[in-house]
C-alpha cells in the first residue's frame, strides 16, 4: 500500500501537514512520498489525507 505523487505537483506543500505517519517530505522541485511508511491513512482516516487537500490532484495510487 502506497501512493505518490506525479510530476503534475506544484510545490504547494499543502500534502506534507495532513499525513499522520510524515511519509511526505519535500523533494527539489516537488513533494515525494516514502512508499515504505505510507499506509494510505489506514486506521488513520477514511481515505489518504493527502490526496484530499491536493489542489492538482497530483496523489494517486504507487
């Protein structure tokens, strides 16, 4: 179980506060996800936080 995040990112950072295990961590050019410790918020929320408040839409499934 994982996501990332594609090229489409904007740089916004408005992904990096909402994960509740800090998977996401900001790259050169754009936010990137550790796929060992995402869990996809399981057991933390119904669906991924991230890709709630993603304004490109840029968080999908690894």
């Amino acid at each position: 179980m994982s996501l990332k995040i594609t090229e489409e990112c904007t740089f916004c950072a408005a992904c990096e506060p909402e994960c509740p295990v800090n998977a996401i961590s900001a790259g050169t050019d754009m936010y990137v996800i550790d796929a060992s410790a995402c869990t996809e918020c399981e057991g933390y929320a119904d669906s991924p936080a991230c890709a709630a408040v993603c304004p490109a839409e840029c968080i999908v499934k690894a």
